[in-house]
C-alpha cells in the first residue's frame, strides 16, 4: 500500500446571496404524489417541514447565474486559498446531478462537461490538466476526493481540483413539498500529496452501493399538480424509504471507513455529514456511535448548515468544510491534527465516508 497521504491544501465555497425563506412558501398549493390537493393550511405544511428537516431557509442562484459559474467561483477561492498556480492542477473533477440547467428551462446540459466548462471559466491553457464529472448521487464530492486520492497515490496526479457544484431550484416541482428540501450552492477543494510526513491527509476510505428497489429512492418524475406536463421531469423523491436506509446502512459504511484507519473512535474530532435532514444526520450519527458503545452529543461532533442552507446536495459536504476551517459555524473550529469523518449517501442509493486527519 502507498505510504502517500492526500492533504487538501486549499478550499473555497460558494453560497448563492438569495435567501428563499419557509415563510416565502406559506402560500403555495402543493400536491401530493397521486396528485390530490394538500389541504392543510399553508402555515402548518411549512411549520411540519422545518420540525421533520430542520430547515428554516435555502439559497437559490440568481436568474443570470448557472452551475459550471459558481463552481469556478468556488474553485477560483480554493485555488486562492491553497496559493497554486492553476496551471499545475492535473485533474479537474466535478460532481453534479444536472449539469448546467437554465433559469425557465429544465433540461439538463451536460455537453461540454461541467469540468471542461470550469476549465475553460478558469483560464487553465494546460493541455495535460484532464477534466471530467462524476454522477454520483449527492455523495459526488466525496466520490470524487476518493478517485483524487487513488490517482495521486498511484502517482498518476500530483494536484486535483474537486468540485461539488449543484443548481436544484432548477430542477424542483414547485406543486411538491420537497422543493423547501433542495437548494443550490458549490464547495471545492485542492488535494495533493502531502510533502510532509506529518500524519495528514486522507487515511481510509468506503464506498457502498444498493441497486435494487432503491435505484429509484431519488429519479426524475412528472409533476404532483394534476394539470402539469407529464412529459416535463423534476426531481423527485421517497423521503421515507431514504430516511430508513440512511439510518441502515450509512453508519456501517462510517464504521468500516474508520475501522479501516485504525484510528479509535474517541479521537474522532468531527463529523462532516452531507446535510439532507437535520434530525436524520443527528440519528446516522448517534447509531454510528451506538456501534462502539458509546452515547454522544450529537451536537459538539456534527456541525450543520442545513438550517440555512438547505440540501445543496454535492456541494454541502465541501461547503460545510470550508465554512468551519473558516470559523462560520459557530462553536465548530478544526485544528492541525484533528481527525475527521466526511459522510455522505444520496441517489443510487450509494453510500461513501472517508477519514481525514487535518
């Protein structure tokens, strides 16, 4: 096994300034599935989503602004933070789930790719530097920082950009409820070799996939309003069945990442979970625990920025990283030496978590 740890060496984000707050949705008439009118009052619909997500309010992109933009935005910040020159980066890796999806259109837009799109918003001339996407469910970032991590140690990369980009309210049916989830936002990193022999860098790695019925636990559907067009898709979801097989299975896939390091579990300093649902990250993380006997507040390991932000999908990992080595989540700071467990599971159904030690 390569004794080459991978380091981030640099991060930047980027937050959308529209904040579209649970009060801008009070009168909305939403549908449920089998496309029957929900009849509670608006005020009640939005109080019953903030008590189950935790979510209060989400960023949405302005009308001029598309995903490949704000990816480089917040690739532009990490390549800033780290002090590189561009031009030395090997691979641009992007995670999205719709490309580049146009305000008043929903079609996906995926040629170019989105890593050749931030390439080209970038400015890089470097005929070697080799970008490509990863569709991958919302756990795309953390996918793509594993296949990083598998080029450099092979010495087949030296310096990677790992971008986790997404423009959901493009996508939403705004007749679902499930549109207050799904915001937008994106969250980069630089990872190379660490020239250290410190102890940094990524230790272990896992991945976990389930493709039977739950293939279609997040797919693209018609609309709930009983007068939309079928032929028009949107994303779409089955909340309950995914709330049950992230409290299954994504604390194994934690549980193995770290058994893999070595590392115990008491010197775990944070979990970075992707944010979905505030009170389903809090249960993924208490059974975690669970696993090694031990009670946990959920609270002083798990920083969250769902509350805000919304579901960004790809990009809250790496948002949320780069907020608390920032210092903007409150009561959350990360210091030299620190362990820490990213985690992340979404459409697939796939599952995948990575140590790292800061």
């Amino acid at each position: 096994m390569s004794s080459i740890r991978t380091i981030i060496s640099g991060t930047g984000s980027y937050i959308p300034e529209n904040i579209i707050k649970n009060s801008d949705f009070v009168k909305q008439v939403f549908f449920e599935k089998d496309q029957t009118e929900i009849e509670s009052p608006g005020e009640e619909v939005v109080r019953k989503f903030k008590d189950i997500t935790g979510i209060s309010e989400r960023r949405w992109a302005s009308d001029n602004e598309n995903n490949a933009d704000i990816a480089a935005i917040a690739a532009k910040r990490a390549i800033e933070d780290a002090g590189i020159d561009p031009e030395t980066i090997d691979q641009i890796i992007v995670a999205h789930n719709y490309g580049n999806v146009l305000k008043g259109s929903i079609q996906s837009d995926t040629v170019p790719s989105m890593a050749s799109r931030v390439k080209h918003r970038l400015g890089i001339k470097n005929n070697q530097c080799v970008p490509y996407d990863v569709l991958f469910g919302c756990p795309g970032w953390i996918q793509g920082m594993i296949q990083a991590d598998a080029y450099i140690k092979s010495g087949l990369a030296k310096r990677c950009l790992v971008i986790g980009s997404e423009t959901l309210s493009r996508v939403v049916d705004i007749y679902d409820r499930d549109t207050m989830i799904f915001s937008d936002g994106a969250g980069a990193a630089i990872v190379e070799a660490n020239p250290k022999d410190d102890g940094s860098g990524i230790i272990s790695t896992a991945n976990m996939s389930h493709t039977e019925e739950e293939v279609d636990y997040l797919y693209y559907g018609k609309s709930n309003a009983p007068e939309s067009n079928h032929e028009v898709k949107y994303i779409k979801m089955l909340g309950r069945k995914i709330y049950e097989y992230s409290l299954n299975y994504v604390p194994e896939a934690m549980k193995i990442a770290l058994d893999k390091s070595g590392i115990p579990i008491e010197s775990v300093k944070k979990v970075l979970i992707h944010q979905a649902n505030e009170k389903m990250d809090a249960a993924i993380v208490q059974r975690f625990y669970r696993k090694y006997g031990i009670k946990i507040n959920v609270e002083a390991v798990m920083p969250m920025s769902i509350r805000e932000l919304g579901n960004s999908s790809v990009a809250t990992v790496p948002t949320l990283y780069d907020m608390v080595l920032k210092d903007q989540i409150p009561d959350h700071h990360i210091e030299k030496g620190d362990i820490l467990l990213f985690a992340s599971v979404g459409a697939g159904m796939n599952i995948n978590a990575f140590v790292y030690q800061q």
